[in-house]
C-alpha cells in the first residue's frame, strides 16, 4: 500500500498551497482527476522526488520515501508524449533505464522478454523515430518493466493518441499493473480513462485530493 499523508508544498511566489493525503493499492490503478493547473504534475512532481515537501510523509509498504533522491525512489514517470531517443533503436531506448553493469545477453533477453509483453515482439532495432505514438508509449512501458520499480506514475498518458489505440495501450496499463503488483497513479482529466482503468478516483480541487 502508498500511504501519502499530508504531503504539504507550495511553489514559490504562488498563492496556492497544497496538502495531498490519498491511498494507492498495489496492483490497481488510482485515478487522479482535476482541472488544468489545479495541481495534478505538482504531485507527481513530488512523488517522484522532483520536488521536496514542506511536510508529510510518502509511506510505500511502511516506508516514508521522502527522504530519497529521485533516482533512489522505486517509481517510474510515464509522461503524455515519451520521452523516447529518436535516433536510438527501441532496444538502446529501453537500455537507458537499466542500472549499469547488467551481462549484455542477460540485457538482450530482459528486453525482447519485455518487448513481447508490451506487444512489440521483435522491434528491437527499430529506430524510435519510426515508431507510432502508441508503440512509443509501449516502448516507454517495456523501459517501465526492465526497471520494475513498483510505483508507476502517469501523467496523461494517453492524450497524444488516437481512441482506438488508447483503449489498447489503456488495458495494457491495466494488465501490466494487475501482474506486476505496480500502485499505479494514474493523471487524466478524461473520465472515460478513469472509467476503464480506476478502482480507486480522486479529484484535486483548492489544493486537496478528494475521494470521488
Ligand atoms: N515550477 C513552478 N513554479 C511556479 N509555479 C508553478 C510551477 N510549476 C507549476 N506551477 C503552477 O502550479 C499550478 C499547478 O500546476 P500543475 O501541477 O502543472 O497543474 P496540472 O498538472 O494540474 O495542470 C499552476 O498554476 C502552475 O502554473
Ligand atoms: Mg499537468
């Protein structure tokens, strides 16, 4: 379970202060819904480690994350359109998340095992710049898996691609959180994302998260 109580930030020179206390389950998408610059990337921002809280505590499994760098924290950012390297393959894409000094043929085998899961079996040396959106944000999950880290955080990750590929790349989230055990946060303002994917809904009003 991610416990996050009183998570207490403001950016400086703004108004607005926030104070987030919300409960995420392992292997189940919660939803986060808010309008435009009500807070929703400040958050994830600070989930990630991107930002430090004021206050509050990040509990995953009982342990507070504040304290950890970002790249010592067990979460991944997803963001809406990827952050792929076009001039790199889609295998060298995946590498880049992996710790140093992984075996070369233990790496090769860890992403074509995860290129099958995402539906992408085989596209190892694809140049990313010959990739569809939705095989981008596929590639960027099949990173997500080869760094197994069990926080996943995304930030309107379906807004760049057409309706029929967002129900697929939606229900592979949805299949990846459920096998992998992932507590999955989940930024949408589309209530049909929160609909197909969310058993858990907040919404972010005036600087606080409220169950919906
Ligand atoms: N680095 C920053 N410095 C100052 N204000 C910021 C910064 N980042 C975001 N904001 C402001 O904080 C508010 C929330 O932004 P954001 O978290 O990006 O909202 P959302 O993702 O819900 O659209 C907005 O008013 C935005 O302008
Ligand atoms: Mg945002």
């Amino acid at each position: 379970m991610l416990r996050v109580d009183h998570l207490t930030f403001a950016h400086p020179g703004q108004s607005q202060s926030y104070d987030f206390s919300f409960e995420a389950e392992a292997g189940a998408v919660t939803a986060i819904s808010g309008a435009s610059g009500s807070g929703k990337s400040t958050l994830l921002d600070l989930l990630a480690g991107f930002l430090t809280p004021v206050a509050g505590r990040i509990d995953l499994d009982g342990s507070n994350l504040v304290p950890l760098p970002p790249e010592a924290r067990p979460v991944s950012l997803l963001l809406q359109s990827e952050s792929l390297f076009d001039h790199l393959s889609a295998a060298k894409n995946i590498a880049l998340g992996l710790p140093a000094g992984t075996a070369k043929a233990e790496t090769q085998r860890q992403i074509a095992e995860a290129l099958g899961e995402v539906g992408l079996p085989g596209l190892e040396d694809q140049p990313a710049s010959t990739l569809s959106g939705g095989q981008k944000q596929r590639v960027a999950l099949a990173r997500t898996l080869l760094r197994n880290r069990p926080v996943l955080l995304l930030d309107e990750p379906f807004s760049a691609l057409d309706d029929d590929t967002r129900g697929v790349i939606r229900q592979l989230v949805r299949e990846l959180t459920v096998r992998h055990g992932w507590h999955t946060i989940l930024v949408s303002h589309h209530s049909d994302d929160v609909e197909a994917l969310a058993s858990r809904h907040y919404a972010l009003s005036g600087g606080k998260l409220v169950a919906a």
